[in-house]
C-alpha cells in the first residue's frame, strides 16, 4: 500500500507498467486530479508527473481527467484525455509533449472520424503502429496511425459503452463493455468474433468492467466500479483457444531471454 502518496492522489483512474521498460516503473492515472505520475517500481520514488496536478486544460501541459495509457516500442507515450477533454495526447519517450488530437462530438450517433465524447480507452499496435481509441459515448472505436491521421472506425453495437481495450500478443482487440457486462472480442478491423459475461455480482460475472489486464501465463484480471472488487479467471486447461483473451505483448525482460 502506497499510503505515502494519498496526499497527491484524489481519484486513480487505472495503473500501468511500461512492457518495453526494463526499470518496469509504475504509471498512476488520476483523472481527478488531472496528472499522470510515473513512480518507481516500489513506490519510493516520484520520478514523473504530466499535467499540472490539480489544474485542468487543453494544452500540451494540462489535462482534464484523463483515462489510460499506451506505448508505442520506442516509449512513445499516448494518454487518452479522456473524461472532459476529448482528445489523444502524443508524448516522446522522455515525457515530452508532442501533439495532441481530437474535437468534441455529439453523442450517441456522431459517427465523425476524429471526434469524441468519452475518450476511455486506447491501446496501440507496436507493429502497424496504429493506435486504437474508445468513443465511448458514441459506442464506436476509432483508429488512427501513430500521428493522428484518422485511418478507420468501427461500432461496438448498441446497447454497448466500450470502456477498456485490451490488445494481445496473437493481434486481437478485447473490449471490456459496461452495457453489456461482457468482454468482447474483434479483429484489428473491427470484426466481432466472440464475447462472454454477464451482469450480476456473484463470482465470475461482473458490473462495470472499468479495468483488465492478462498476465504471462494467460491469468485475466479484471477491475469492477459497481462490484467495488478485482477479481482474477483463470484459464481452463480445456479451453478452446480463440476464447482465451491472451498474454499481452511481452515485456523487455522476457523478450532479452527470449532472444538469448
């Protein structure tokens, strides 16, 4: 428990560790308090902070309540911006500001390439170097190339609020869904493949999927809101494969063995 830091944080949003960074530091999103906080793998240590804590804005110093993360091999770093912003913002691998993109849309039907309302989740290709963004509003996902040039879309169904985008190593886009209670599975041109959940507070079902994330071994974890809980599913050795979400992409350490 990082109890040292409850001064700076007001409400953390959604945590992650860099898989191309072999110092595995640890990323704190808190969308209340407008930043972004890079820590040190044991907590000790505030190493970064993007956004001004506690001042919103719309520049290439200030968010307003900003959501997740992703990285590109070379730690080029996108924040999606998120919950009163409706942009993506680009930062270099040191932190620094690159660009920013996105405008505001009209919910739930604006169907317009670079336009958001909630802008939730964002996940990116680190071969195509394309970078998947939620509307969530909007019920849709939109791609774009690693600058922003908007390169295609595609809708998640109605009833259907896209929260977070999860992308596995064998190239599939995962989507945890709050309408629906399910996580749903596309290709990477938005064809629906397969999906699984249900709503109810019981173990194994879920209510407002807000955060997932896949471990090497194939273990998903997954945050509810309204459950107040984590919980963890394992795979069954009898699982058909293409109902499995998947490892992530790996992280350095692995990928140095892997090539040793």
């Amino acid at each position: 428990s990082w109890t040292q830091w409850d001064s700076i944080m007001r409400r953390p949003h959604s945590v992650f560790i860099n898989p191309y960074d072999p110092e595995k530091h640890v990323w704190v999103v808190d969308d209340r308090q407008h930043a972004v906080y890079k820590f040190t793998n044991d907590g000790k240590q505030l190493v970064q902070t993007l956004g001004v804590r506690g001042v919103p804005g719309t520049d290439g110093e200030h968010f307003n309540r900003p959501t997740f993360m992703a990285w590109l091999p070379d730690s080029t770093l996108y924040v999606s911006d998120g919950y009163a912003n409706t942009r993506v913002v680009k930062f270099d691998k040191d932190g620094k500001f690159l660009m920013a993109w996105g405008e505001k849309g009209t919910p739930p039907n604006d169907t317009r390439p670079g336009t958001f309302d909630a802008v939730h989740g964002v996940v990116v290709d680190p071969d195509t170097r394309r970078v998947y963004v939620t509307d969530r509003s909007s019920a849709r996902i939109q791609v774009f190339d690693e600058n922003g040039t908007f390169l295609d879309q595609f809708s998640t169904g109605g009833p259907s609020t896209p929260q977070v985008l999860f992308m596995s190593a064998d190239k599939h886009l995962w989507v945890a869904d709050n309408s629906t209670s399910k996580i749903v599975k596309y290709d990477l041109n938005g064809r629906y493949l397969y999906s699984w959940g249900s709503q109810g507070q019981w173990p194994g079902a879920m209510w407002n999927p807000h955060g997932m994330s896949v471990d090497q071994e194939g273990n998903m974890y997954l945050a509810e809101v309204n459950n107040g809980r984590a919980q963890k599913f394992v795979p069954r050795p009898d699982a058909p494969r293409d109902h499995l979400i998947g490892p992530p992409v790996r992280p350095v350490a692995n990928q140095t063995r892997g090539s040793a």
